[in-house]
C-alpha cells in the first residue's frame, strides 16, 4: 500500500468504476502532498496535513471496498483476501491514530511547530518530531484508562535527553536538572508543568483545543525534587527572557519568596542560588511556552490573592509581563477565570500580546454559552490542586519533624 499503488495482484480483480475511484483519490493526494512540501506557515502545512492523511485513509478504505466486492464475487481467494485485508491494516492503523490527533489538538500542533521550526531544516522534520510523541502518548493512554507516572518520567527524560550511564556498568546513574545539573537517580523528578489534575474539557477548551495531553513531553521538565516541590507549591516560577531577533529563548527561574532565598534546596545550594538562574537544555528540545505561561498564570493568580507580588518585577520585559506573546489561551475564559481564582481582575498586560478570542484551528465542541460553567469547574479543579499541594507540604513538614525528633533521641 506504499504510495497509495494498487498491488499489480490486486487492480485487475477490482471493478473498473473503483479503479477509477481510487485513481481519482490518489490524484487528489499528489495535490495535497505537493501543497505540504510549499507550505510556508505552520498552519499552512497542518491543514494540508491533515488533507494527505485524511486522503491516504479514503484511498484505503476504497480499496477494501473494492477487495470485498472481488472476494464476494468469487474472484479473491480467502488466503489473498486475508493478506490484503492485513496490508490495508497496517497501513490504515498509524494513520487512524494519527488523523485522530491532528484533528482533536490541531491548534496545539500549529502552536508547536511555529516554535520548533527554527531548530528543524523543514516543516516536515519539525512535524514529525511533534506527532511522534503526540500519538504515543494518546495511544498509551488509551491502552491503559490510569495514569502513569513512570511511563512519563521515561517519556521527559527521552526528549530532554536527560539520562547519563554509569562509567563502571552502563546502568542509569544520573538524571539532569534543568537548573542544577546532573544529580542521582533518585533526587530528580519528571515535574509536570501543568498539572495532571487540570487534564480536561475546560481545559482544552482554553487552550482551543478539542483535546489537551497533559501527559505530552512538553509539559514536562526534569528537576530536583525540592525544586519540582518549589514549582507546584509557587515558590518559583519560569519566565522567558526576552530573545534576541534569531536567537532561540532563554528562560530563567525566579524566586516568589524571597524570605526563604538563604534556606537550602539541598546540600549545598539556597534558594537564592536558583534565583534568575537560566535553564540549561541538553538537545534542541523545549517545553511548551503554553504551558509554561499558564503555569505562570496559575502562580500569579494564587500570590494576588495572598498580595504576595513583590517578585513580578523580576519577571518584567519591555514593559511586558511575559516575553514571548503568542495565541496562548482563550481570553475571555481567562479574565472570567482569574476573577474567580482570585477575586481580582486580570490586567490587561497579562492578555493583550498573550491569548486569543477566536482561535482559527479551534476543534474545541465546548460552545461560547457553556463558558461560565466551565470556568467555574476549572477553578475548582485550581482549588483542589492548590489544597493538594499545601496537603503535601504539610505531610512533608511533618515527617522531616519526626526524622529530626528521632536525631534527638540519639
């Protein structure tokens, strides 16, 4: 089925009104196919995309027609009808998978590419680089309806290239921190930007997606633990810096409270050691800058609410609150959102250069008028998080209490 051929085995058992289907179809993929290799935009090139597959999937499904009129008629043997039924198969199974992703995340996808093209020679490289892991994770979640956090640990360390062997015996030894460097394997995290919990339709919805994987490489970086723990509790946040024209953006870790700048991270290094430090990548890969603003969203709306916000002033570029504007998320869902995170209105720096009213590759099937519910639900699913992680603290504080009364009985 390479090349969307009919098997010279196959064509002459096939009508002669579906020879000509199939001809027409493979004519009209051609078309599709040069339009990808002249795109000029990310946009340009996903919705051509999506036309060569959706055409390559026609084409199949035309031939097994064709194949089950022949084997009814008497003229395919079973044995040859089975072995065409398993070509079309195997041809048809990835590309199902992969239509399934392009049509649910295409904003995402856009989005993706536009930021990853200047490292890949061709739009091409850079999309296969994206639906790799986009198709991997959604065929892995379909396999398995529980999360799986080891699976993406395996996933983030792959795409940072974040894994180090040991000199002696091969074996993983090391795991990289994107801001401390190589550490043992059991002091670093595969920390979510995003939160898992936030995984779903309103969340999507807000991006302008008809789908969002929390579980993606992408939404993902590798930590140490305490510094994961800072990242989920708001004691830090990742801000871009402003980039030079062609120059790939930098980003740094700011520290939210500075009270606790002289208390240790671990052994060896404070806080106010991470403090405007930048992150250092190991390959060309990058997490997404939607979830790295949302995630700053998300902390900037917690420390209004406690009136903690001395620290946005390290974050400032040019008279922006974030460096790198860009159709992040949805505006009017998130003014309605920080309202009701926070109890306070949104400024408009946070949104004019950042998000977007009406996304052009929107696939979400949430309609306008079920927006206030769904911000309702997404703040509770924010509340929740926050509750989670302040849990988590509490039990931690707690047993670092008991580690140190146990010193003392010595």
């Amino acid at each position: 089925m390479s090349g969307l051929i009919i098997p010279e085995r196959y064509s002459s058992l096939l009508s002669v009104s579906r020879q000509a289907s199939l001809n027409d179809i493979k004519k009209r993929k051609v078309s599709a196919s040069s339009m990808l290799s002249t795109a000029s935009s990310a946009a340009e090139f996903v919705v051509s995309k999506i036309e060569d597959v959706s055409l390559g999937i026609k084409y199949v499904d035309e031939m097994r027609k064709g194949l089950k009129e022949a084997f009814d008629d008497g003229n395919l043997p079973v044995s040859q009808y089975k072995e065409a039924l398993t070509e079309v198969k195997n041809y048809c199974k990835p590309k199902e998978s992969e239509i399934i992703v392009l049509k649910r995340q295409k904003k995402l996808i856009m989005d993706d590419l536009e930021e990853i093209v200047p490292s890949h020679a061709r739009l091409e490289d850079a999309y296969a680089n994206i639906i790799m892991n986009k198709v991997m994770t959604a065929t892995a979640k379909q396999k398995k309806k529980n999360y799986n956090q080891s699976a993406f640990k395996k996933g983030v360390i792959a795409f940072y290239g974040a894994e180090q062997d040991s000199e002696n015996d091969g074996d993983i030894d090391s795991l990289w921190c994107h801001l401390t460097g190589w550490q043992a394997l059991a002091d670093v995290k595969a920390a979510h930007i995003v939160p898992k919990s936030l995984e779903s339709n309103e969340l999507s919805y807000l991006f302008g997606a008809g789908e969002v994987s929390l579980s993606d490489a992408n939404n993902g970086l590798t930590l140490h633990r305490n510094i994961e723990e800072g990242l989920d509790s708001g004691k830090i946040v990742l801000v871009p810096l402003s980039p030079a024209k062609g120059e790939e953006t930098k980003w740094k870790c700011v520290l939210t409270d500075k009270k606790i700048g002289n208390k240790m991270v671990y052994s060896g290094i404070k806080w106010r050691d991470i403090d405007g430090k930048q992150l250092e990548f190991l390959t060309e890969n990058r997490p997404a800058r939607r979830y790295l603003y949302f995630r700053y969203i998300i902390t900037y709306l917690h420390h209004k609410k406690e009136g903690t916000l001395a620290w946005v002033e390290d974050v400032e570029a040019k008279g922006r609150m974030w460096a790198t504007p860009g159709p992040y998320l949805r505006q009017s869902m998130l003014i309605s959102l920080a309202r009701s995170v926070s109890d306070h209105f949104l400024p408009e720096v946070f949104y004019d250069q950042t998000t977007f009213k009406e996304a052009e590759a929107d696939e979400s099937a949430t309609r306008p008028q079920e927006e206030p519910g769904m911000v309702l639900s997404l703040a509770n699913r924010l509340k929740e998080e926050k509750e989670a992680v302040l849990d988590k603290e509490m039990r931690l504080k707690d047993s670092k209490s008991d580690d140190d009364d146990d010193d003392d009985d010595y």
